[in-house]
C-alpha cells in the first residue's frame, strides 16, 4: 500500500507539472496573438508586456497571493511545489488578457502596477472564495478549470480599465461608428491562437489535479477531448456566421471564435458529452459575433477581441454549468458570477482610478500616434528602410491621425 501511496503522488504531480508547463506557454500565445493584432508600431509594447507581466504575476502570487487563495505550500496527494506552479501559471494567464484590451495605449509601468495588484490581493481573494474552499465553493459554484476565476477576471479588471482609458485615437467616427484599423500580423496571430490552443490541453486537463486512477485518466482524457471539440466548434461556428452575416469570412473572428469555444468549455469539460461540448462551444463562437458590435457600440475599444472572448464568454460557460449539469444549480451559477464579476470589477476600478490620478494611465496623442514602441521603449519590432513603401505607408497613417 505505501509503494501504491508513492506511485500515486508521481503521477499526480507529475500531472500538474506538465499542464503547469503547457498552461505556461499559452503565455507565447497571447504574446503572439496580441502583436499580431495590433499595429506594428506597438509590437515591442506588447511582448515586453507579456513576458514581464508573467514574470510579476509569479513572483507576487508567491509572496503573498497564494497564502491569501490557499495558505502555505504543503505536500498532500501531489507535491505542494507542484501545486504552486500549477496554480501560479492562471494567474499569469489572466493577466494576460487585461494587456490584450489595453494595448497601443496604455503606459507600461502603471500597467505592471496594476498587474502586481491583481496577483497579489484580487485574484486570490476571490480565488479563495471558490478553489480555496471559501464560502462561494460551499454554496455549491462550480467552476471546474476558471471561465469565471481566471477568464472573466481578467475581463472585469480589462472593461474597468478600457472605460477609463478610452479608445484609441482614430478608432471611432464623430457619429460612433468604428473605424477598422488593421492588424500588423495575421499568421503571428494564428500561431498565438494555435499555441493557447495546445496550452489549454493543460489548463483543462491539469485541472482534474489526479492522474493515479483508472477513472482520473479517463476523466482526463474526456476533459482534454470536450476541449478540443469546443474549440472545434467556435472556430466554425465563427466561419460560417461571418460568411452569412458579412458575405465574407473573417479571420480574426474565426481566431476568436475558437478561443470563446475554449473559455466556454472551461467551467465544465468534465461532465458533459462531446455532442453537448460542440453546442456550448457554438454558442461562445455566436456570442464573440454578437459582443464585438456590442462593445464599439458603447466605444469601448478592444483591439484583440479579448472583452469579447474571456469575459462574455466566460460568463456563458459557468452559466452553462448550471443549464446543463444535473447537480449543479444555476441560481448558484448565477450568483457566483456576479459576486466575482462586482467584486472585480469595482476593485479594479478602484486601483484604476488611482493610478489614473497620480501617475497617469494613458499615453499622450502624439506619443499614441508615434507608436508605443517609439515613446516608451526606442525599439521598433520591426527594422525598416525610410525607403520602403511600408514605412511611407505609416508616415501618412500618422499625418492624416495628427490633423485629425
């Protein structure tokens, strides 16, 4: 029994370890999704972002935001380390998603700033609420892998700081009506999309934290399966509604289309069938397709589509949680993701709103327009000739913003 005690623990935490390290490297994809969606004048903006951003949510979530979400790091049936990592990384992840939102406007250290509290105190609180077994997890809310405690927190923290950032010079008309401005990097951003695919192999499947059964394994492999089906489904549901409704197809939509899949699919991989993961996938594709307009109709600016995805999204799946799965009730549902959703939301608005008024969260004009990469970094992404069509191209871009 004790040699069957130990094999238990390895495969647990071995388990953990390598989703950890999937989830991990979903952090290349939403470098690689969010550079490419925005102007190239920005790209080192957004990769410096990313990579630090992982870097200081690690480092704060170990200083002080595990203890608040889990308390000490203690071995169980898996490594407590294990754990840490495992958990360490969806914190990283849904910071992530406030950078996306934010992008080609925002100053970098405020940022960090706000990066740091949502690791350390926000995220862990309500983190503790539900997987810590706090008071929300003793209702009976159920979020099995976090469309609502990763996912939708970065989207409440990202929607309180879009509203107070404004859009982005140029984005909308005097009569409010969006203009587009496109994407630097399409195949960079079907790589991003593709790599957060593979990690959520690891976001999902990580997340049934056992690996020692029979039963575990297969649950595992159900959940990994329900995932990938869900995103399946997005995708095409994305496809198709964009060639009917625009009589063309769209391919960052279809991009996104696969992501609101993946965050649907989050709260609930683990119970429903592959036919039932299609339909909740199909539906976090449709309401990508409605929450886009949404969002441009109130000038709330998203250049990656992130409000979108993680939050609009990621509130159905948990509310699909308690449509769909028998012992789970969907006032509880309900309940959990407007506390969760309040509770964010006016927090960081709160942090928002200070670092608006003593350090500043926005660029100016003229450094908005000469590109986040020029104003605060020095390092263009891309090196290119005064020469070349590309750049005279942006020269023109930037008079015609500059006299508007």
């Amino acid at each position: 029994m004790e040699n069957f005690t130990d094999v238990a623990y390895i495969f647990n935490t071995f388990l953990l370890v390598f989703s950890g390290c999937l989830v991990m490297w979903m952090a290349a994809g939403f470098a690689m999704l969010e550079s490419g969606l925005v102007r190239s004048k920005n790209t080192t903006a957004i990769l410096t972002k990313n990579i630090t951003l992982y870097a200081l949510a690690c480092i704060m979530f170990y200083i002080v935001g595990y203890q608040i979400m889990y308390g000490n790091i203690t071995d169980g049936d898996h490594s407590g380390m294990s754990d840490f990592f495992f958990q360490v990384v969806f914190v990283a992840t849904a910071a992530s998603i406030v950078s996306g939102t934010l992008a080609e406007r925002i100053k970098f250290w405020p940022f960090m700033g706000m990066v740091a509290v949502l690791s350390a105190i926000i995220y862990p609180l309500q983190g503790n609420w539900t997987w810590g077994g706090g008071w929300l997890s003793e209702m009976g809310f159920n979020d099995f892998a976090g469309s609502t405690i990763v996912h939708s927190v970065g989207g409440w923290c990202a929607l309180a700081g879009a509203i107070l950032l404004g859009a982005r010079h140029g984005r909308y008309n005097e009569n409010g009506s969006p203009n587009l401005i496109p994407p630097a990097n399409l195949p960079l951003a079907t790589l991003g999309t593709f790599i957060l695919w593979l990690g959520w192999f690891g976001f999902n499947g990580g997340s049934q934290l056992a690996m020692s059964t029979i039963a575990d394994v297969n649950a595992v492999a159900q959940i990994i399966a329900n995932t990938n089906i869900a995103a399946c489904a997005g995708a095409l549901t994305a496809l198709i509604a964009t060639q009917l409704i625009y009589k063309r197809v769209d391919l960052t939509m279809v991009l996104n289309g696969a992501l609101a899949g993946l965050v649907s699919i989050t709260a609930g991989p683990d119970y429903p069938t592959m036919e039932l993961a299609m339909a909740i996938g199909m539906i976090g594709g449709l309401l990508v397709l409605v929450a886009v307009p949404m969002f441009d109709k109130f000038k709330i600016d998203d250049p990656v589509g992130a409000l979108s995805v993680h939050l609009v999204a990621g509130v159905w799946g948990t509310l699909a949680v308690g449509i769909f799965k028998d012992d789970v009730s969907f006032a509880t549902q309900l309940t959990g993701v407007s506390i969760i959703g309040a509770f964010v939301f006016v927090s960081c608005f709160v942090v928002w709103v200070g670092l608006k008024y003593t350090v500043g969260i926005r660029l100016s004009l003229e450094q908005e327009i000469e590109g986040v990469d020029s104003a605060e970094f020095s390092t263009p992404a891309y090196s290119l000739s005064k020469t070349s069509a590309i750049w005279k191209g942006e020269q023109t871009v930037r008079g015609k913003l500059a006299t508007n």
